[in-house]
RNA sequence: GCCCGAGUGGCGGAAUAGGUAGACGCACAGGACUUAAAAUCCUGCGGGUGUAAUAACUCGUGCCGGUUCAAGUCCGGCCUCGGGCACCA
C-alpha cells in the first residue's frame, strides 16, 4: 500500500467506528472541549496555514482522547458574509449554492488530512436551523432593552452607491472603484455592548486566555478613569466635560466641543458666526473617518462668536472652540484644552494663536506641552494654581477633585472606548434581524414562533442605489403584517452582521440538533465551557468581544449557566511564503496542501507544519525542511525491520525522558520540541546494534500518534502491536526514572570553562572536589594558586575561583 | 504617539527558579553504495589563532554599561524589526 491509500484506509476506519463522536453526559469520564475557530469557506480552499492550527488542536484532541478524556472536538462553517455575496453578484449563483460547494471541497480537505473532528455536530451559521436560533437570541437582547434602533453613520460611496463596510473602505476609499469614502448617516440596530465594559473587562479575571490576548481586550475596552465637571455658560446653560488631568484644570485657556455632538446643536441659536460654523459641521461630516483621525493634518477649527464658558475653579471667561478632534461619542463630547499640559491642546493653541497656561513646574512648554505622562511620578508641584499651588500632582488632583465634587459641579466617572455594537449590514448574505415595523406600534419583535425568518430565493444581490440591502427590493418578502395589530407592515431588510453567528457557535456544539432550544440546558452544564480556544490573532479582539458579550448577557438572563464560557484562548501564529511574506496569489508564493498531501502524504504535512518553528510566531514555508520530516518518517518504517525477541525497553531512562517530553510538549503547544525529542529517540534506536524490542518501537508510534495518525496506526497494525492507538491510554512516565546515572558536568575556574567531571546522583561536594581537584587539567591551572572558594551545584555545575 | 512581542550559525529554530550556548532539522562539504544519477548510509559543519593531526587558546546570543563565582536568561540605557491600537480628552 502506497502513503495516500494507508490515509484513505485509516480515515476510513475513524469514520466507520465513530471513533471521535463526543458522547453528552458520559459521566464516566471528565468532558474536555477544544476549538479551533470555524473557518469561512471561500473558493480558494483550505490555505496550509488552517492546516497548521488544525493540526496542532488535532494532536491535543487525540492525546486528551488518550489520556481518558471526554474529547469535544467540532468543526463547522462561518458562512455568511460579504465575500461570498460579492462571488454571488460576479457569477450570477445563489450564494447558498456557492457555499454549499466551498463547504463540501474544505470538508473533503480535512478529510484527507485526518483531522479527528466529530462531524456528527457538524453545521453551517447559514443554515436555518441555526440562524433561527441567532434570530431568536437578537429578539431576547431587544426583549432585555439591549437592542435599539439609531442614527449611525456608514461608509459611503458616492459612485458605486453602495454601503461598505470597514474591510472594503480601507485606507479610505472604496476598494472597487477607489473613490474616497464618505460617511452617511443611517438608522441602524445597536446593540447595547458599552453598558458590559466594566464586565468584560472583570470577566478577564475567570478565563485563562494568553497574557497578550487579556492585553488585547483591555486595549480595545479602553477604560480611563477621571472627572467629569458642569462648565456655565455666560448668559445662561451649561455644558460638561471630561479629563483624566484635573489638576492642570486653572490652565484651562479655552473649550473644544464636537462638531458632530449634542451641545453643538443646543448652542446654535446663540452663536453669531452661524454661517462658518455650519459649514465646518458640514465638512466634518464629509470626511471620512479615516481623514478625521489622520494624525497628521491640521487642527482645524472655528470659535463659536458670541459665547464664552466659564472656568468654574476661578471665574475665568474663556472662548469656546468647534474642532473635529474632539468626538461626538466619546465622553461628554466636550473638553477643557490646557495646552501647556497637553500636547493636541497645544498644537491647537498654536494653530488659532491662543493662550497657554502653565499650572505645573518643571516643565519646558516652548517646543511642545509639559505632559503627564514627563510630570507624573516626578517631584512636580502645581503653580499658577490658587489654594493648590504648591502642592504635588497626586495630593492636588485629589483635592480639586474633593472640591468640585463638594462643590456638586464633578462627578468621579469611568469613560471606555468601547462603543456600542453597530448591528446592521445593508446586504443580502446574512441573517434577517426578525423585526417588523408598523405604522401605528413601531417597531415590533417577530413572533418566536414564527423563527426562522428566511431568507428569499431571488436572482439579484447588488444593494440598492440608495444604500438598502438587496432585500428592500423584494415586496412580497418585505410587506408582511404587524404581528401586534394586524395592519399592513414592513420588514427589516438590514441583516446581521458576520460576527453573529459566531457569538455563540460554540455553545451550539454542545447540543447541535436541538430543534426546541439553542441548546439545553443539560449539555451546556455538561461541558460548561471551552476549555482551549486556538485562532488567529486578527480575531483576539473583536470576536472574543462579541463572543463574551454575547454569551454574558445569556448568562444575564439565565439561558447559559456560565459567565465566561472560554476558558483558554491561544492565537497561532501565520504560515508565510517562502520569501517571508503573506502568502497571495498576486505573488503566486501560495502553497497549496492539495498538492503537498498528493506529493508527500498528511502525515508528512502535519509533522512538518508542527515541527516549522514555535507555534505561536509566523513561520516561512520550506520545501526543503518537508523533505526533513519526509526522511524522518521513512526511518520509521524502516526501522521496523530491526524489531527483534527482546522485551522491555532497552534504555529505560530514555523512555521516560521521551514520553514526559512529548506529553508536556503537546500540553503546551511547544510541538516543534516534541517532535525533536522524538527524533531524538529515533536516532538513539537506529544505534542499538541488537535491534529494537515490540516495547521501543511501539513507545515511538504511541508518542507519535496525535502528529502523525496514519502511518502510525499502520506500522502498530502491521507489526501486531496491540490494540488501535486511538483506542489505547496514553503512555505515563516514572519521574524516578527520567535521572541519568550519571551525568557530565563543566568546571568552570574563575569563571572559565576548563574543563568537565562525571558525577553521579551519590556525590556530594567534598567527593566531588576530590575527584576534581584529581584532574590533570585542573591541577595544572591551580598550580601555584589558591583555591579561595569551591562551589558545587549539583548536577550542574563546579565552580572554582581561585588567587 | 501609546501598548505588546522579538533580535541566537549559511537557514528554520533549541536552551530562561542564571549553571558546558547552538538540541533537532535543513542546506553545504567529504566519503560509501551505483555504469551513472536519485534515494539511502557514514563523517564533518559558529568565527579566529594554532597543530601533520590532536591538544590548547580566544572571540561570540542586536548595541553600551551593571549585578554575580557564573548572564542568551536578571537590572539600567539605547538601536532595529514585527504586530495591535491610534486626536479616546
């Protein structure tokens, strides 16, 4: 038999005895469940860089199963979403049927590749049986208040008219035609996800996610802690604000207030330029949000005529600004500008000739502002600042702040980055939001019973000219009934976006045909939570987000019976070209697996991509080091000839060594060294001129297995080894046998390597220094020297200094 | 700008409670087998001085300092590259 029928012969086998279907509620043994993030299954196929990830989870699942593990190991499809619908429109297909093809050529790709995934859970977010289920989920955030309806703006082009999202408007222009983006204002749904901040971010504290990955989503949240303060108005209103520096609040030389805010819209009547600040609120508008943010241009602006704030801690009446890097949605939408402490207040300053200030010592404002981040944590102390001056940063922050808050005009407050979820998309290819909108009640939830909202068979996909899905388009799919008082109504025709589905597709894995709920109750309580969650580092921020948010709110409302349901998460890192960069076709450095298991075999594939390098930093491809785990294999088939009579293992501390190796290898995603460590023992084999007894060879197909699944189970069969090694407990260690009897150690003398000793687990220092200081070599360096300190670290090292 | 991560042979990479740097693999060179090539097997493989060959010495983990008997690993200060966030008050 030839590699490619071995691998057709195995995966044959898995599949006929269902060797890798989770049980639910098998109390016999403890559930363990990993995933591995479903991939979206374009046209071009599995790329070698899902091979790596699903390689790496595959090994774990397949020791874990080993080591008496109820193993949930699942795989399904992210299939909604803007590439295929673009394929759609090209080629003229439903994009149902184009997903159905991806699903059945990456499905096969798995297949040859021998992961172990238990496709009995197998399913699609475009199927309605499960997007009924996320339709459901929308109804109980809007039932719970935490969906609504809001004027956002999208990206816009001009030219294609058509709605982009953020992928397609990189850079600022619309990737078809290259025509600058622009914003538009749309009514959308929103989730309520900035009201969880402080939640997600404790939630933190119940998982085990990688430290980086934590970093991420404390990044993204972006809590900063600081006071809020009511400024008047002269003449009459107020307004407030919001700083982390409230000491620096005497330098205050002017206000800026967003252009596309509130208070803006409140001041009108009152400001005496109208006509130069309308037209800048205009070009804000217009910009996009890329050249809104583009650090480098100017600090534009107008001051409003005819109104001037108050500083409340002195009196002080300053002018009021518009700028656009002050944002609507952030904070208070309004800030005090000390530009002597604060660098974008300064280069403001600078641009419109306005005062600065300075309220703390120590600092040089010529070139650029004294900031907190040079003042903090330095002997600084306030100046220029009434009762405060004198007093040092922290102490002075602290009191201002005790004063407003006495005085009743601050407030201690939390400010996050984190907005809140914009929840439609203009487009055909996701699920229907289930809502209806009635003249007379509004907006009104869909009956659950009447779930799942399909979506219409139709032979156009484009969006509309005026920015509405393709939905809009259908009447007989949009005019429908209010399901509360029966008049004529319409449905939504936004849908959700892509990362719905995949907010809560590892909860469905638990009980994935369930027809009467997302999932019961008892399987969920049953495996609780994902315990490793492998995916790329793209998706650690904002999938993970949604994903927690998603299942805390459920949690919420007492649908889940866990708050944080991923327990783990580690990102891999990517598979470049062989010339180290992402692999494209544009640079035809693009490997195919196809090819590579047609050529080598899987299990040549996997050791290679599991041997390429750390698993979680990038790695380029070689064909050449293929060729390396190619030859390792084959000297494993090959050193099955030299198997012979002898029982037992011929070096047992090697033994040992290996399988602890191996095990906390795999455990911690190190399988470069794992798979070294094997090499290793087949080098030592391939030196015993005896030959090899059932036990050495066997240890080697058993630690190898979770890697290279074939060829394994192929050699243990053909040999008569034993039992199936997917079926068989995962070889254990015995600690008192990994020590070495004796082991070589340097000597080092007044800090240089001299020379070497063997020791044993006997020695201790004084029969270590006599044989020592017995050495040729080291009596030669002594000479005529004086031994002034003698150190012995056992089984490490000896060091001697000398005079 | 801020926050992470990383700099080790010709290459991918090992080694961090500080303890013989370069495991394992690739590439390369020499040899064996072969009519020949491929495949396979054996040997060597960081730089330098040195030797007939050993030996021996010396320099070496991005750069400069420091702590220590001992630093790739710890501390201080830089440089470079990669990634994420980015006018967040």
């Amino acid at each position: 038999m030839n590699t490619f029928e071995i691998e057709k012969k195995w995966q044959k086998i898995w599949e006929e005895e269902k060797v890798f279907e989770a049980k639910n509620n098998d109390t016999t043994k403890t559930p363990y469940y990993i995933l591995v993030e479903f991939p979206y299954p374009s046209g071009a196929g599995l790329h070698v860089g899902h091979v790596r990830s699903y390689t790496a989870v595959d090994a774990m699942a397949r020791m874990k199963r080993m080591q008496g593990f109820n193993v949930l190991f699942p795989m399904g499809w992210d299939a909604f979403g803007a590439p295929a619908e673009q394929y759609a429109i090209k080629n003229h297909i439903h994009p149902k049927e184009a997903v159905k093809e991806n699903i059945k050529t990456y499905k096969h790709q798995m297949q040859n590749l021998g992961f172990s995934f238990d496709w009995s859970r197998e399913f699609s977010t475009t199927d309605p049986e499960y997007y009924k289920w996320t339709q459901w989920q929308f109804l109980q955030f809007y039932k719970h208040g935490m969906a609504y309806k809001a004027t956002m703006p999208v990206n816009w082009c001009p030219k294609c008219k058509t709605v982009l999202s953020n992928e397609d408007a990189a850079g600022g222009v619309c990737e078809r035609c290259g025509t600058e983006v622009v914003q538009k204002e749309k009514s959308q749904w929103m989730l309520k996800m900035a009201s969880y901040a402080e939640d997600l971010l404790k939630g933190l504290d119940d998982t085990h996610f990688a430290e980086k990955v934590k970093l991420g989503q404390i990044n993204w949240i972006g809590k900063s802690t600081g006071v809020e303060m009511d400024v008047q108005i002269v003449g009459g209103g107020k307004f407030s604000i919001f700083t982390t520096c409230i000491e620096t609040v005497y330098g205050i030389t002017f206000f800026v207030i967003a252009p596309d805010g509130k208070l803006i819209k409140e001041l009108m009547p009152r400001v005496e330029n109208k006509e130069e600040v309308e037209k800048y609120i205009e070009e804000t508008a217009k910009k996009s949000a890329l050249a809104r943010t583009d650090l480098n241009k100017d600090k534009s602006g107008v001051i409003l005529q005819g109104i001037k704030a108050i500083n409340p801690v002195n009196g002080k009446e300053v002018p009021i600004f518009l700028g656009d890097f002050v944002l609507g949605d952030y904070g208070t939408g309004a800030v005090m500008a000390v530009p002597a402490h604060d660098q974008r207040d300064y280069e403001y300053a600078k641009a419109h000739n306005l005062e600065m200030i300075e309220v703390i010592s120590g600092g040089d404002i010529k070139d650029h502002a004294f900031e907190k981040q040079e003042y903090l944590g330095k002997d600084c102390k306030l100046i220029n600042s009434e009762e405060f001056t004198g007093l040092s940063v922290l102490e002075a922050k602290e009191k201002i702040t005790q004063k407003l808050v006495d005085k009743g005009i601050a407030r201690k407050v939390n400010n996050y980055k984190m907005r809140d979820w914009i929840f439609s998309r203009q487009r055909f290819w996701g699920e229907p939001i289930p809502m209806i909108y009635c003249e007379h009640c509004g907006w009104v939830p869909m009956d659950e019973k009447d779930l799942p909202l399909l979506l219409p068979d139709v032979a156009e996909y484009e969006p509309t000219d005026n920015g509405e899905s393709p939905l809009a388009k259908i009447t007989d799919w949009v005019n429908t009934t209010c399901p509360k008082c029966g008049a004529p109504a319409k449905r939504e025709t936004d849908t959700m976006p892509n990362w719905a589905g995949s907010s809560w597709y590892f909860i469905r894995y638990m009980d994935p045909h369930n027809d009467k709920e997302f999932a019961s109750m008892d399987a969920m309580k049953y495996w609780k939570k994902v315990n490793w969650y492998d995916g790329g580092m793209e998706h650690t921020a904002r999938h993970l987000l949604y994903a927690r948010f998603w299942v805390q709110f459920l949690y919420n409302i007492g649908l889940v019976p866990t708050k944080e349901m991923i327990d783990v998460r580690v990102s891999h890192g990517m598979i470049l070209g062989s010339n180290n960069e992402k692999m494209s076709k544009s640079k035809g450095n693009v490997i195919n697996p196809d090819d590579i298991v047609k050529e080598y075999g899987a299990d040549t594939l996997r050791v290679y991509e599991m041997f390429i390098g750390d698993y979680q930093s990038d790695a380029s491809w070689s064909t050449d080091s293929l060729k390396g785990c190619k030859r390792f294999l084959d000297r494993i088939i090959k050193i099955g000839d030299k198997i012979n009579q002898k029982t037992g293992y011929t070096n047992k501390v090697l033994a040992n060594k290996t399988i602890k190796k191996v095990t906390e290898d795999l455990s911690s995603m190190k399988y470069n060294t794992a798979i070294a460590a094997l090499m290793i023992m087949l080098n030592e084999y391939e030196k015993y001129g005896e030959g090899i007894s059932k036990e050495d060879y066997r240890l080697l197909l058993e630690l190898l297995n979770p890697i290279a699944p074939h060829i394994t189970e192929e050699l243990n069969e053909k040999y008569a080894l034993g039992e199936q090694l997917c079926k068989i407990s995962w070889p254990v260690y015995d600690e008192k046998l990994i020590i070495d009897e004796t082991k070589v150690i340097g000597i080092q003398i007044n800090g240089k390597l001299r020379d070497e000793v063997e020791v044993t687990k006997e020695d201790n220092e004084n029969s270590v220094k006599e044989k020592v200081l017995d050495q040729e070599k080291v009596k030669k360096y002594l000479e005529g020297k004086e031994i002034t300190k003698f150190i012995y670290v056992p089984n490490k090292i000896v060091s001697i200094l000398v005079k």
